[in-house]
C-alpha cells in the first residue's frame, strides 16, 4: 500500500490542487491531504474550515484523506506511515522554493522523497493567494476553485467587509 502526503496551506483549495489529488489518487493507494499549521501566515480560513473545505472538494474521491498538521513535514510523513511528499510544479518560478524544501527535507530525513506533478494548463496559473485578492477586488475567482469553496470565499468577504463598515 503506497502512500503519498500532500501538504500545504490550502487557503483555500483550489482547482489546481485538485487537479493534483485526482492525478496523484490514480498513483498512489492512499492520498493524504495534509493541511498545515503556519504561525507565519495570517490565513483567511481556519484549519478546521480548510480541512472540511477540502473534504468536501474531494467526496467523490475513495482513496483520499485529509488532516492537518503542526511542526515538521518530516514528522508528519513518520506519523501517517507516508511514502513520500506531493508537491505541485506550475512554472518554472516555482522550482527553486520546491527544491529548497525537497532537499531540506531530505536532510532532516534521509529517505524522503519528493514527487512534483503538473496541472492541467488551464490550472497551471492558479494560486490561493491570487483567488484570494480577485476576490477581495470583487473579480469573477468562481471558475478556479471548487464550487463549495467559492461559496465559503465569498462568505468571508462579506464577513470582511461588514467588519471594516
Ligand atoms: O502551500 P504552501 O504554503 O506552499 O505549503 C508549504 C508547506 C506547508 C508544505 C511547508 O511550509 C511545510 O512543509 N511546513 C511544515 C513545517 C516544515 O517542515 N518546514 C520545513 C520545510 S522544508
């Protein structure tokens, strides 16, 4: 039974990170998305809104699971028994922070490898922190995420807004 773990912020899911789960759900036995606990970020979503946000994006999908996580991936990989990391490769900008990390991890351990898969082009340029300002901006973000997500978007900007009033 080979695992694969797909971390990140996930705030929020996107299309481009489904893409990914559905490529990876067809190579590995067991995806597990793994919704990570940055102090460093202010996120629009909690983890509890992005780890149910993600569960419904990927109800149809058998073979995935999704939980959150504190402290080192490495850890993480240990304590889900995973076989190695997902990560997405959309352009070629996003290649020197994936290798820092793919490397770093594999200092902190040995055996771990790092899988990067592509998205469909339509998905390629897709990126939460930019769904996130189209939509603060009051733009159309609906077709780059997942309907369920769309709506949770712009339920936290009314939200957003009626504080700021
Ligand atoms: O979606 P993101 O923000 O690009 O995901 C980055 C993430 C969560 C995968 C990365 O920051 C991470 O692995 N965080 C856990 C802490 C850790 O292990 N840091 C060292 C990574 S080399």
């Amino acid at each position: 039974m080979k695992t694969v773990l797909y971390p990140g912020s996930f705030d929020p899911f996107t299309n481009g990170h489904l893409d990914l789960v559905v490529r990876a759900g067809k190579l590995f036995d067991r995806v597990i998305v793994a919704v990570a606990v940055n102090p460093g970020k202010q996120p629009m979503f909690t983890l509890a809104e992005r780890e149910s946000l993600i569960l419904e994006a990927c109800r149809d999908l058998p073979n995935v699971q999704v939980v959150s996580f504190t402290g080192l991936l490495v850890e993480a990989i240990e304590t889900l028994h995973a076989d190695a990391v997902l990560r997405g490769l959309r352009a070629f900008s996003d290649f020197e922070y994936e290798l820092q990390m793919a490397l770093m991890n594999r200092g902190l351990k040995r055996d771990c490898e790092t899988i990067f898969l592509t998205p469909t082009l339509k998905n390629s340029f897709v990126a939460s922190s930019l769904i996130k300002e189209v939509a603060r901006l009051g733009g159309d973000f609906s077709k780059y995420v997942p309907p369920t997500v769309a709506v949770a978007i712009s339920a936290k900007i009314a939200q957003e807004q009626t504080f700021h009033d």
